[in-house]
C-alpha cells in the first residue's frame, strides 16, 4: 500500500536502480549508440549481450561515468548522471576487462589502498577485505602479491576491490575474461549471492552466451542498438521454434532447393544454412530424404542466444576467448 502523497510513478522510480532514456554517442563520425533507452531493476542481474562493436562497452563506460554520452538521459541510484556524477561513484562498484590492480601489491593492500580512497580506515576495512578475500577463496593468498596469482585468482581480487566500500550498483565489463568454465560459474554464483543476500544491482557486458544465460535479464545490443531485452528464456521463445543447421558443398543452391520443396526460407550465416522450425526432428528427416548428396551434415536443437542473435540481425555472434560460442 503507498503511503500518502506518494505516486505511482514515484513508487516505479524508487525501484529502478538505472533509468536510460534515449541514450546516443559516436566517436567521430562512428555512431557507438543508437537511442537505447531501458530501466534496470533494483536487486537483478542484467548482462548486455553482443559481439566487439556492438555498443555495451560505450554503455558501460557511460554507466560507471567514465565518458559523458553526446545525448539522452541517465539516472543511476535516482541521481542524475550529468550533475551528479561525483555521487553516483560513491555507491559504484566497477571492474574493468582490463586489469586495475597493482601487481607489486598484495591481495590486501590493493583492497586496503581502494577502500582508503572511500574513507574506510583501520580495523574495519582489514576486516572487511578480509572477509571479502576469504568468500571469494583467497584466504590463504591474501599476503601474496598480485603478480605471483594466476589470472583468474586476479579477477576474484578484481571483484573484491570493487565490493569493499559496500556498492550498490555493480557494474562488470567482460567480467570471466581469463577465466575457465569453473570458475566462471562460481564467479555467477557469488553475483547471485550478491544479490541474494545483500540487495546489490549487477549490470554486465559479455560476448559469453553461458554468462549470458545466468543474468536474470538480457539485453542484447548490436551496432550500436538495443535489439532486444527480456528474460533468457522469454528471448529465446521468439525462435520459431527447434534450430536447425544445415552444413553443404552447395549452400546457395542448397538454400532454393529447400525454399522450393518446403516452402520455408533458410537463411545462409556464414556459409551455413540456418532453419526455425516447430519440429526439428522431422524436418531434417524430410530434408535428408530429399536431398542426401547435398549436405554434408546436420544438426537441431532447442534455440539459444546465439540463434536469437542470429533470428535478430541475420549474423553470429563471435566466440569467446575460448572459442566457445554458439551452434557452428
């Protein structure tokens, strides 16, 4: 129930951690951001999807106040981000795809130095890195210098520096860059805890469709666009259906002889033909029936973010570091 003279949209504001509106930006004469405008939640986990190129990193750059975007309108934490920048920093946590750490500092010195740039001091702040360093698995590393850790050891101490003033937006640019599978679900899971347990908003940028899947929300950005925002699954439902992916000799040819017998439009993504049907199964029975010495091989599955990405512009996204990536 709304206390007295409290609106509805007042309300709606106060449970928004970020409201962009019409967001633009170009570098020169290259456009980086096209009239982006969406609200993030307080308490979720919101990752901007899309490959090098497509304006998450110019957003995030926006967002943690490290570049002041040519037009539109951001509120972050209820404070606007061109007058208020110095307050927003205050309650922003951000790690960078780079490194920020001094490697000739320990773990707790880095965390010790941040949090003396915030005004903590004495037992407190060795507590509180401490006990950050201890629940991200360095307890017995915190003496060591940065420079002896491996680098996913790095990225842990990364997110512990950025926690240690106790943010309440967390903002993440490639965050598992460096990091093994493992460890980058245990990553997701303690922004899960984060936001679980102590109420903190994490926005992320990634071209990792498995990082992807784990934010409570996607927005996946192309060219400089917001193509699409929703739920991972709510975003893949609008695939028409199983995926299926067609390798031949012939893919040209290949794509009007099916067009021709069943009546449906491959589209041809990087030299591969890509289908949306309800029942994959079937289709690629019938389709090898027809036409056996023209496919090499072929695939179907359930959609993912990938082929909402392809469903959306008509191109793959690149893989990641690892080469991991969505269907070929």
């Amino acid at each position: 129930m709304m206390g007295a003279g409290v609106s509805e949209d007042a309300v709606a504001t106060m449970t928004r951690a970020v409201e962009v509106e019409h967001l633009h930006h170009r570098y020169g004469a290259r456009v980086a951001l096209v009239d982006v405008t969406l609200d993030v939640r307080r308490g979720e986990i919101l990752g901007f999807l899309g490959p090098n190129g497509s304006g998450k990193t110019t957003l995030f750059k926006i967002l943690s106040t490290l570049v002041s975007a040519a037009g539109g309108s951001v509120r972050i934490l209820e404070h606007d981000l061109r007058r208020e920048a110095h307050h927003i920093r205050r309650h922003l946590g951000v790690v960078f795809q780079h490194p920020s750490l001094d490697p000739k500092l320990t773990a707790m010195e880095n965390l010790w130095t941040h949090g003396l740039l915030y005004g903590l001091h004495g037992p407190s702040l060795t507590a509180r890195a401490a006990a950050l360093l201890s629940r991200l698995g360095l307890a017995d590393r915190m003496r060591d210098r940065v420079e002896t850790l491996s680098g996913g050891l790095q990225r842990r101490v990364e997110l512990a520096k950025a926690l240690v003033h106790r943010p309440d937006l967390l903002l993440l640019d490639e965050p598992s860059t460096g990091l093994d599978p493992r460890a980058r679900r245990d990553f997701t899971e303690y922004l899960r805890q984060l936001r679980d347990h102590e109420g903190v908003t994490v926005i992320l940028t990634t071209h990792v469709l498995e990082e992807a899947e784990r934010c409570d929300r996607v927005g996946i950005m192309d060219r400089g666009n917001l193509v699409a925002l929703g739920r991972p699954e709510e975003l893949k439902s609008k695939v028409g259906g199983d995926v299926v992916v067609v390798q031949s000799g012939t893919p040209e040819a290949l794509q009007q002889k099916i067009r021709e017998r069943f009546g449906c439009e491959p589209v041809l993504v990087d030299g591969t033909l890509r289908l949306e049907r309800p029942r994959g199964h079937d289709f690629v029975r019938e389709v090898v029936e027809a036409f056996p010495g023209d496919i090499q091989s072929i695939t179907f599955g359930q959609p993912t973010l990938e082929d909402v990405f392809v469903h959306l512009t008509g191109r793959r996204l690149e893989t990641d570091e690892t080469g991991q990536g969505g269907r070929p």
